[in-house]
C-alpha cells in the first residue's frame, strides 16, 4: 500500500503529527470614526462610498455613504466595514462639547467674546417698568454692557417730568425714554411732549411702542398664538390676558409667573415685533452718540 502523507484533506492540519502546520493570524477590526469624506467599503454589499454624515434613525446610529456616481446608501454604524483594506468597526465621529461661542448677540449686533464691561456712561435709557427693563436686558444686555449704557426704572410715565428735573440732562448726559402706548392722542403722548419741553434741545429722546404693555411686543406665535386676545376696557390688561390664555391669575404672583413663561420664550431679537426693536435701537444710538 502506498502510504498518503497529505491525508484525505490536504487543507487539514495533521493533528496527530508533531509538523508544524502555518496559519494567517486572524486581522482584527480597530474603531474608526466616520468622519466626513472618509471613503468605506461595507463588506456585505461590496458597496463603496465617502461617507456624507452620521444620523440616528430609528433609535440606532446609521452612516450614509456616496459613491462616486453621486448614489448614496444607508448603513448601520458597527462592524463590518474595511477602509484602506483593513476592517473597521465605525463609530460615531467625536465631537467637541464645548458650544462654540455665539457670533452674534441676542439683538444681532456682532458679538465681541469676553468683552469687559465699560464704565457707565452719564447718559441713561428709562423703561416703565421691570418688565420692559427684563426684556431689554435679554435681548440687548450684551450691548449696553460693551457701550456703557445703564437701564433704570422710571416706575410710570406719568413721572417722566419730574424725574427728568432731579436728573437734569445735558449734552454729556442724555436720557432716552421707552414709553408703552405712546400713540397719537395718547395721555402718554400728552405727558411726554410736556416733559421734554422743559429740557434742553438735544437732551432728551422719548420713544415708544403702540401696545398697552411690553407684553404683546413678543410675538404671539412663541406663545403659539395667532395674535395677542384684545381686553375690553375698564378690565385690568394681565389680568384679562391671562384669563383669555387659560392661565392663573388670582394673584401677583400669577402675573410674575406668566411673565417669565413669556419672557423665557424670547431667544433673540427675531422674536419681537419690529415697532419695539426700531425704539430701543434708536435710543441705544441717541445715548451712547
């Protein structure tokens, strides 16, 4: 008999021999994030692609990739991938948690990173109310702090004249003024005109909106609303606003709620109505001039 060396499988090793039988070491898949533009075979489909980004769909992390006649597929992200002829197991890309800084501030202007405050100027913008003063800080407290400009309460225009005598404004020393409905015909309208009669050309700028509280110049729709409820006279405005949305209003503490509710809805500038946002411009550029 002739003796068969190789065995009936000549790709087995000879396990009862002392040969040494050869064997390619088994490659091993090391994590690769799925950077953008990385090009990636999955080894299933033969499918090759860069990859375009990495979403969540479905609950789990998918990559999509775009070969090179503009097709793109999507994939689970995990094992199965070879990139430069090496497995892989894609992950998610790292990216930084720190936020980038704002460009811009709540009111549009440019924003200018750790920016110290300036000293106070002599000159001043008066608001009604510590609501409006609120608002005004949200959206333009970056501003006036780089420019210098001090809000204060007025508490009621129907102090502006004698508030406006124990300041007594001048060149260097400016006071503009929001005031809320400050419409044609107005009482508001009336008291101001006379206040700032008594003042020196130049000196003084009063400005306002046509709604009867700070409130309605925040857009409805952040409140999903189509349009601020209109309250019949002689009924107290936040009050019959509050009942008209549903929302407690027995008490002050009511009303400081809701507020805030309305005020965190503001984010920036674009949540305003444009007949505020032009005021208070104006009368940042009249002080600080």
């Amino acid at each position: 008999m002739t003796d068969d060396r190789y065995g009936s499988d000549v790709l087995s090793g000879d396990r009862s021999s002392n040969r040494t039988t050869h064997h390619r070491p088994a490659r091993t898949s090391r994590d690769q994030p799925a950077e953008r533009g990385l090009v990636v075979e999955d080894v299933e489909t033969g499918w090759v692609g860069a990859v375009v980004r990495v979403e969540k769909s479905g609950g789990q992390h998918v990559v999509v990739l775009e070969d090179r006649r503009g097709r793109t597929r999507t994939f689970r992200l995990g094992p199965g991938f070879w990139v430069d002829g090496e497995p892989v197991v894609l992950t998610a890309p790292v990216t930084s948690r720190a936020p980038a800084r704002p460009t811009r501030t709540a009111s549009g202007s440019v924003a200018v990173p750790d920016a110290p405050a300036r000293v106070a100027r002599g000159s001043r913008i008066w608001v009604e109310g510590k609501h409006d003063a609120e608002l005004v800080e949200k959206v333009w407290g970056d501003d006036l702090r780089v420019e210098g400009v001090v809000v204060e309460l007025l508490d009621g225009v129907d102090h502006l004249a004698e508030a406006l005598r124990d300041f007594r404004p001048t060149a260097d020393r400016r006071v503009g003024v929001l005031v809320d409905h400050l419409v044609p015909g107005s009482k508001e309208s009336r008291i101001a005109a006379e206040a700032v009669r008594g003042t020196p050309a130049g000196t003084v700028l009063v400005l306002g909106h046509p709604y009867v509280d700070v409130w309605q110049a925040v857009r409805p729709e952040r409140l999903g609303l189509t349009s601020w409820p209109t309250i019949e006279r002689g009924t107290e405005w936040k009050r019959g606003i509050l009942r008209e949305l549903g929302w407690p209003a027995d008490e002050q503490a009511d009303v400081a709620r809701a507020w805030q509710r309305i005020l965190r809805s503001v984010r920036s500038y674009a949540d305003l109505e444009p007949s505020l946002l032009g005021r208070v411009e104006e009368l940042i550029d009249f002080v600080t001039a």
